[in-house]
C-alpha cells in the first residue's frame, strides 16, 4: 500500500543521545512549531531511540483551584489550611463517601458506570481503589474478571493463586492485593520472575510478547518459562498451565503505576 497521510502522536516524546537526525529523518508538523520524526513508534525503537507520553492532567489545576477557594477560609477562621500530602490514605471518611457512590467530579471514580461498581466492590482500602481504575475497562468487565474479584474480596469464592486446580505457593505474595487475580501488567512480570528465573528485563519481554501475541515469539518464550520453572523445583506441567493462565490474564492486564497515580489523584 500507499502511505496515505502523516500524523503526530498527541504527547509521545522522543529522546535521542545525539542529534535526532543521527536516527531518523524527520519533518515540520502542520503548525510548523515542532519536529516529528518519520518514524512510527515501532520504528523508532528499532533506531535506537526511547518514546514517552507526557499528557496533561486538568485535575491537578482543579484541584490547585479547590485548595484556593478552601484555605484562605479555613485561614481567616484560625483553622489549620488542608495539605494534600497530609490526607492519609486510609482516611474513614473518605472511604465512607466513597462507598456510598459520592464521587460526583472524582477523577476516574465520576462516571455512573464506575459508580455502580464500587457499590459492587466496597472498596475499603487503597489497594481497592487502584483495582477500581484497572478493573473498570471493556476488557476485565467483558471476561468475567471483575465479577471474580468482587466475589473473591466478599468471600463468595475462594480464593487461589491464581487457579484453584493450578497454583503455587510462591505466587501468594504477589497475588494477595488483588485476591488472587492476575490484574497487573507488573503481577505478569513477577511471577515470571519468582516461578522461572527471568531477569527484570526478561520479564518485561514477556509482557510485552503477550501482549502482541505473536506464535513464534510466545513459543519461545513458552520453553524459556518451563526452563526456568523447572530448574527452580516446579513442576513442568503446573509451569505451562500456570503460564496459560497468565497468558489469558495478560491481555487485560493494566500497568499498576499508571492505576496507582490515578488512583492517588
């Protein structure tokens, strides 16, 4: 085919060691104001470069603004100002509003949709509301998996790590926070890590392969995991299922840093 048009990433970012033309060609943008590189994303890391999203978040102004419009009262009636950093993250009330669906102008917890699942869920601890901003996409409420953790967290289902027929006692730890569902992109990460043997770096591959499900490279990435597994005692048919189910769950895997950020705003 043809390339029809060139279009520029809304807050991608590249980073170059050197100058950027040492690594890829590049062009003006439409308003003129910007390099862009003629790469694709796939292309450019090819070349040696590094790609961030930098996007802006219109909820820390507001609530800049909030804290203006509270302080200079609170000030003039002798009370302490509010501090965010102070809040603690267990705070009673907050969780009490927040059970009660009271989220109106919540960042990431407004929607009514997001309302209904945490009537659902409860959320009564921090680690809940992080599960809430990666359990509320197409993917995990289409599967099955929120009504999993949900049951899960109220004691309607047992709990296992993360299958009750296939588990090991080393995925505990890791699975705990979320009731042992492989909710994570970083929970992927681990139990290749912790099951196998996989470097950090290795284990990111992983990720990564799973995400693209591309045959060859799952293949090869099937036999490094039952490798590692079973240099480190386990069981090479518990390895495969165990890398079936983490498979499955990779899909609709979300990155935990990105929830928890949004989460903590």
């Amino acid at each position: 085919g043809c390339t029809r048009n060139a279009g520029k990433h809304a807050g991608g970012v590249v980073i170059s060691p050197t100058t950027i033309t040492d690594f890829a060609p590049i062009y003006a943008d439409a308003e003129g104001h910007f390099p862009v590189t003629q790469f694709d994303t796939n292309d450019v890391e090819t070349a040696g470069l590094v790609k961030f999203d930098f996007l802006g978040l219109r909820t820390l102004t507001i609530i800049d603004w909030a804290l203006g419009l509270i302080n200079p009262r609170l000030e003039r009636e002798g009370k302490e100002p509010v501090r965010i950093e102070s809040i603690p993250l267990d705070d009673a009330a907050s969780f009490r509003l927040l059970q009660n669906s009271e989220t109106t102008a919540v960042f990431q917890l407004e929607s009514r949709g997001m309302k209904e699942l945490i009537k659902r869920l409860q959320p009564d601890c921090f680690e809940d509301i992080i599960a809430l901003v990666a359990l509320f996409r197409p993917g995990p409420l289409q599967s099955g998996m929120v009504d999993n953790f949900i049951d899960r967290k109220h004691g309607r289902e047992a709990i296992s790590y993360p299958d009750e027929k296939w588990q090991h006692e080393s995925l505990k730890e890791i699975l705990d926070p979320t009731y042992g569902i492989i909710l994570y992109q970083e929970q992927v990460m681990q139990i290749a890590q912790v099951l196998s043997g996989y470097t950090l770096g290795g284990a990111d591959m992983l990720r990564r392969a799973m995400g693209k499900k591309k045959p060859e490279e799952m293949a090869k990435q099937r036999a490094t995991f039952e490798e590692g597994a079973v240099k480190n005692g386990v069981d090479g048919e518990l390895a495969m299922k165990i890398f079936d189910l983490v498979e499955k769950f990779a899909g609709y895997g979300f990155n935990k840093s990105h929830s928890a950020a949004y989460a903590l705003v």
